[in-house]
C-alpha cells in the first residue's frame, strides 16, 4: 500500500509573533522593517531543518490603496494584507483552503484566541509565539551542530602542523618552548 505524503505547512501571524519575543520587538518602535527581517531569517534556518512551508502574514490593512503583496523570500511565503484585510482573516481563509486537501498538517502561530478557535474548527493545529520559540531555538542549535560536523568532516585530520608553514612553526614552536608541538 502506497504511503501517504504529508505536506507540513506552517502560518505565522508575523506581527503577534514579533511583539510577543522580546528580541524582535525591541525593535518594534525604532525600525519595524529589521524586526520583519529578523523574523524572516530566523523562519529561513527554521525551514532548512523542517522543510515545512513557511507563511509569515503581515497586517498591512490600514494602508490607504493596499493591494496586498505576496513574495519568496529565501523559500518563505512573505504575505502582506491588502487594504482592510487583517492577518488573522487573512490566516483563517488561507487554512480554510489548505484543509481541503486532507495531505496537508497545518500549524498556525498566533496568541490570538478567536482566531485559535477558527483555525483549530478548520483542522489545524495551533502553536503559540512562545512555543514556536523553542521551536525556532531548537531548529537554531540543530544548525549549528550541522555546521560545526560540516567544518570537522573538512579539517579532518588537520593539525596546527599541517595548516602553517614549516617557518611559522618553528618560530612558533621556540616561542612558546614546548614538548608537545611536534612536526610529523
């Protein structure tokens, strides 16, 4: 019997989650373009440890004449609401639609409780900004880890003897007056 393929999908309220870590809303008040960035990268990192599709919705509903812009930045969907649209009407009929497709595990990120009880009646799941928190910090360290063997797997085998020239290392060597730097 064939496997059914699971397509994970996750939806940030960009906003909510922004004012609910205090490292992005820091910046909230001075320049809320770097907070949006600073989420942004970090959903970059997220999905290269998941591969989920990423949403982050932006309110951008009180703009005079907003039409509403959808882009990719880095593999994440960036959506920006259209003139009177907010986020969380934006997110409900965004999941309305995905639940369609019975394939898709729907996760959205949001403190607010009105739209929690939509989109849990649509069949997705709810995370809030603190839990996806430790999600993000967790999908963080799993980067590192993939870094750090990366960078071993390629100095494998590399000592200080074999990295500087036979000069450096002689000067080195009297420099410091020690056994334990030897040439092989």
């Amino acid at each position: 019997m064939a496997k059914i393929r699971r397509n994970s999908i996750t939806i940030i309220d960009g906003y909510n989650v922004i004012n609910a870590w205090p490292e992005l809303q820091k910046y909230v008040s001075s320049d809320l373009e770097h907070s949006r960035d600073l989420l942004i990268e970090k959903l970059v990192n997220y999905k290269f440890i998941t591969n989920e599709k990423i949403i982050v919705v932006f309110d951008a509903h009180y703009v005079k004449n907003n039409r509403g812009t959808k882009k990719k930045i880095k593999g994440i969907e960036v959506v920006y609401t259209k003139e009177k649209t907010n986020a969380d009407s934006y997110i409900e009929k965004k999941v309305a639609l995905l639940a369609k497709d019975l394939r898709n595990v729907i996760k959205v990120v949001t403190y607010d409780f009105a739209e929690q009880q939509n989109i849990l009646g649509s069949g997705a799941t709810r995370v809030t900004p603190k839990e996806f928190k430790y999600r993000i910090i967790d999908s963080e360290n799993r980067l590192r880890l993939i870094y750090i063997e990366e960078e071993q797997k390629k100095n494998k085998g590399n000592n200080l003897s074999k990295v500087i020239n036979n000069k450096t290392f002689e000067k080195l060597k009297n420099l410091l007056d020690k056994d334990f730097l030897t040439k092989e």
